[in-house]
C-alpha cells in the first residue's frame, strides 16, 4: 500500500464519520451513476455508434 493511498483512505474515513449517512449516500449515487456510464459506453459500441 502506498503512502498516499493511505492518505486517500484516511481522508475517505474521516469524511464518512463526518457527514455520516449522507456521505455513504452521495458514494453510493457515484457508484451507481459510473456504473450506468459504463454500461451505456459498452452498448453504443455495441450498436456501432462509437468512435
């Protein structure tokens, strides 16, 4: 693990017992709105839209 890993993961901790719930919250939208990216990057390339 890198020093600055480490510090991601600290800074990450601290805000979660800071905001709390929202914080899990708002990580959960990322995670979900990242997810839909993706998934809509693989279906145009599917489709042949890409590029």
């Amino acid at each position: 693990m890198t020093t600055q890993l480490v510090g991601d993961l600290l800074i990450l901790v601290l805000a979660a017992r800071v905001f709390g719930a929202d914080a899990v919250a708002l990580l959960r939208r990322l995670a979900a709105a990242g997810v839909r990216v993706g998934v809509s990057e693989m279906t145009r390339h599917e489709r042949g839209d890409g590029r």
